[in-house]
C-alpha cells in the first residue's frame, strides 16, 4: 500500500483521484489545491508517490518538481489534457515518471502507479551509479595529484607515494580519495 499524494485545483477531479486510488488499494496522504510549497509538504506529509491532475503543469509547478525530484525525489504522475511535446519534455526533465495525456479514468491509476514506481526506481539505481561513478574518477584525480605531490615533496617513488596514502586512509578509516583530497589541500595552503 503506497501513500499517495493527489496535487489537484479542481476539488471533483481531486474527488475522482481519491476513489481511484482508494480502489487500487492504496491510502491518500493529502490533497492539494496546487504545487506551491511541494516539497515542503512533501518533506512534512512524506507520501510514496504523487499524482498531479491539471490541465497543463505550469512552469511553476514544474519548477516545484524539479526542486522535489532534487531534494525529496518520489514518483510522480502527471495527468494532464496538453500534449504540448515542449511541456511534457519539460516535465519528464523536472522528474516526472508519468505524464498521461487525456487519461483521469481512476480504473487506470493502479497500472499507471505501478510504471510510474519502476521507472523511478530504474531511474534512481542510473543516478546512483552515475553518482558512484562521478566520485570514483573524482577519487583517481585526487588520488594521481596527491600521489604527485608526495612523490615531490618526500622523495617517493608512485609505487611507494600510493601505499602512503592508502595506510593512511586504512588508519584514520577513510576513503583514500578523501585523504587525497587533504593532502591536496594541505599542499595548497603550505605552497600556496
């Protein structure tokens, strides 16, 4: 059972949103009559997924996603009656996982929350990865200059300049890419 969080300005669509979701089996966290504020209020509510029905997302409200999608990302469905290529574009930039077209059928919304879910788990495992990937060559760099560095300073070998870091990131239980990182700082105060 997902808590659902329905973003509508119309009160009878909204309506139609909660017995949708109600008959999919899932509960409604809260309605809202716009995304102003969204990820305050997703931070407060802390709901599983997000359903927004309008009749075209506003730059503002796509604004109020792309914020929700970088700090408190969850899946979001759009149901709206523009089929704007430029706007839905815009939407699936600003994080969302579903952008139905002409669809408020509530018999729908259980299928569609459950793509909406796997595409943004998919999407969050390739961010993980591109982010582990991003601070593992982030790390070699740091870890190549600080190498050189000590290699300078002390007289060592690239071999021998590697070992150092490595136990010294084994003893103070760090990343050797952040012990690199403070031997280059380090460097840059001391030669300026």
């Amino acid at each position: 059972m997902l808590r659902v969080l329905i973003v509508d300005e119309s009160k009878e669509r909204a309506l139609d949103l909660c017995q949708g979701v109600a008959a999919a089996g899932h509960l409604v966290a809260a309605v809202l009559p716009d995304a102003a504020a969204l990820a305050e209020r997703v931070q407060e509510i802390k709901p599983d997924a997000i359903l927004i029905s309008t009749e075209s997302p506003s730059r503002d409200t796509l604004e109020h996603l792309a914020t929700l999608d970088r700090d408190y990302p969850r899946p979001v469905i759009v149901f709206a009656g523009d089929d704007d290529e430029s706007i839905i574009r815009r939407a699936m930039r600003a994080g969302v996982s579903a952008y139905v077209v002409d669809g408020l059928a509530p018999e729908r919304i259980e299928p569609l929350m459950k793509v909406a879910v796997a595409r943004f788990e998919e999407f969050q495992s390739l961010r993980r990865e591109r982010d582990d990937a991003e601070r593992k060559l982030s790390d070699r760099i740091a870890v190549d200059r600080a190498k050189g560095i000590l290699m300078k300073a002390r007289g060592l070998s690239e071999d021998e300049a590697y070992h150092a870091l490595r136990k010294l990131a084994m003893e103070r239980g760090r990343r050797i890419g952040e012990i690199a990182q403070d031997v280059i700082e380090s460097a840059k105060l001391l030669i300026g």
